[in-house]
C-alpha cells in the first residue's frame, strides 16, 4: 500500500500488521522531515513519545511525521494478519482504523461504541483538521462519514475501551 504524505505535517496510521523488517520507525529513515521529529502520542501516559529507528510500530497506532515535500510511501504488510486487540483510554487517542477499506465511523469504530465521542482526522493535502465526526451525530458530524485506513485521527474516549477485531472484520 502506498500513502502519500504531503509536503508539511502527515498524520498517517498503520491499518495492518507490517511485515518483519518493516514493521519499525526505520521505515521512515528516507523521508526528508527536514530536521523534523516523527511522534506517536502514548494516551497511557498522556505524553508524546519519539518514534526512533528502533521503535516497534503497531496496527493502528497514529503517527506525526513531516515530509519536506510531497511524495508516496510504501508500507509493506505481512501476509498473516492476526485479530488485533487494542487499548485506548479516556480522553484523546492518536489512532487509525485497522484494514484495507474505508468505513463509516459507526462502523469502523464498532468494538469501542459506547466509549467513543469524537473523531478528528488531519488532512495533509490542506494541512487542517476535517470536521469533527460525533458520536450517534447528524448532519456534517455525521457518524456515518467515513474514516479511512492510513489516516490518523484523534479519538476522544470517555472511558477506557479495547478495540478488538478479527481480520474477517476489517479485511
């Protein structure tokens, strides 16, 4: 799968499980982010944490990287996808959705309903946050707007929730 990232900041996600060898922060070591840091937000500790050569990057995580100009990047999945199993907590999440399709929020956000209350996307072609999907919303905050795999998006939760999901689900 190829993503592109735009010149400026890119909030992307990881919507399969990578392939061994590619499945770390080494995969970015030939974007030019201009001297930029790359970030994940770690909700469990409410801090941002550095995402280094070295750092195990996991299905779903939402991640910040700048991209000195526009290009395509490829992510490179294992052939064996596994249910995946996923913590979020209460208040703001970086995340995306797990599979290889976009869904509407309602769906795609399915094993966490109750506990979700909003989603914000980044769109890095405008550099600007999308209008806010709400929970059970109408209208422009509609859950019924669609999320898409790759994209990050902030996710506000009101309790601690874990996503769990089958491939069969999301495939």
């Amino acid at each position: 799968m190829y993503l592109p990232l735009y010149q400026g900041w890119n909030f992307i996600s990881i919507p399969l499980v990578l392939e061994e060898g590619h499945n770390t922060g080494d995969i970015f070591s030939m974007i030019d982010t201009d001297g930029r840091i790359t970030w994940t937000y770690n909700a469990s500790l409410s801090r941002w944490q550095r995402i280094t050569p070295d750092t195990p990057l996991e299905q779903m995580q939402g991640i910040w990287i700048y991209s000195a100009q526009f290009e395509q990047f490829g992510l490179h999945f294992s052939k064996h996808q596994i249910a995946v199993s996923r913590p979020f907590y209460e208040g703001w999440n970086a995340m995306g959705i797990p599979g290889s399709h976009d869904r509407a929020a309602r769906d795609a956000l399915a094993p966490v309903f109750g506990s979700w209350v909003y989603a914000i996307g980044f769109n890095g072609a405008s550099q600007g946050y999308d209008k806010t999907i709400i929970s059970a919303g109408t209208g422009e905050h509609s859950d019924l707007r669609h999320m898409f795999p790759a994209r990050g998006y902030w996710v506000f939760f009101r309790e601690n929730a874990t996503y769990e999901e089958s491939p069969s689900g999301y495939l």
